[in-house]
C-alpha cells in the first residue's frame, strides 16, 4: 500500500539523490499522524464542549487521584507551559467551575487547583471520547502492532522527556 509520504520520498530521491531522505519516511508519517491525532482530539474534547488545553489540565488534576489537585507547578511541570499561562488557564477554568482554588495548608502563601464535580464528570467523558476516537485510528494494526509501536515511538521520545529542566 503507498500512501503521500512514500510519493513525496521518491519525489526528493528523483529531484536530491545526494541527499539520505530516509528520516522522511518515520518522521513525515509521523508528523502527519500527529495532524490527524490533534483533529480526532479537537473533536472528542469539541463534544464536551472543551478546548486541548483545557482537558489537558483537568487530566493532569484527573490522573492525581482523589482528591483531585495539584499545585499551580505541578500543573506546569505536567502542562509545560509557563506560569503566566497556567494562571490564565486557572482562572479560565475556576470561571466555568471546573476547578477550584484553595488554600495549601503546607504553604501559607500557596494555592492548590482542584477539580470540581463538573471538571471531573467532564473530564471522564472527554477522555472517554478521546479513546474512542484513537482506537479507530489505531485500527489496522494488531495489538502486538501497537505494542511494537508504541515501544518504537518510545524510544525516540524518552530523551525529549528526561531533559533536565
């Protein structure tokens, strides 16, 4: 089966023959599957009425386990995004009653982020929408296809995420 990369790799071995185009064939699949992926998920967090970045911090409050909050740097070590960012992202997310500020009884000058009833049932629901939606794109390949994949994939990007700082 030929798909849009391999014409487009023949097309730089006809037109570069000096140049080793072989990366192109991983990494333009893979940057195009990443193109298809960010739709699949703007459509299952669209269905609950919820922007990519707004489930991805109601997930990182998700995925802490009960009672359901962070620090506003957790959130940015687990969101990498910068601080200013996440305050507005807060503050977003606090006036649609998804989260909650609260006091930190470790730190008197801090806060903790919680997630609310409504944050949680709709953070569940999104990602029940999101699997969904990938299951479908994972389809043609077996369960020891995705397993060998998902190891591959692995391994190219644990050095992006053990890089200090």
């Amino acid at each position: 089966m030929e798909d849009e990369v391999d014409r487009l790799v023949a097309a730089w071995r006809r037109e570069r023959p000096d140049l080793d185009v072989e990366p192109l064939e991983v990494l333009s699949r893979v940057s195009r599957l990443a193109r298809h992926l960010d739709r699949a998920r703007r459509l299952a967090f669209a269905e609950h009425s919820l922007e990519p970045w707004e489930f991805d911090v109601l997930t990182a409050l998700r995925r802490a386990g009960a009672p359901y909050q962070l620090s506003p740097g957790q959130l940015l070590t687990q969101t990498l995004v910068t601080s200013g960012t996440m305050t507005n992202r807060i503050d977003r997310l606090a006036q649609k009653g998804l989260v909650e500020r609260l006091p930190d009884p470790s730190d008197r000058r801090g806060v903790l982020v919680r997630l609310t009833e409504e944050g949680r049932d709709r953070a569940d629901q999104a990602l029940a929408g999101l699997l969904a939606q990938e299951r479908a794109i994972l389809g043609e390949l077996s369960h020891a296809q995705r397993g060998e994949l998902a190891a591959l994939l692995r391994q190219l990007t644990a050095p992006f995420d053990n890089i200090p700082g």
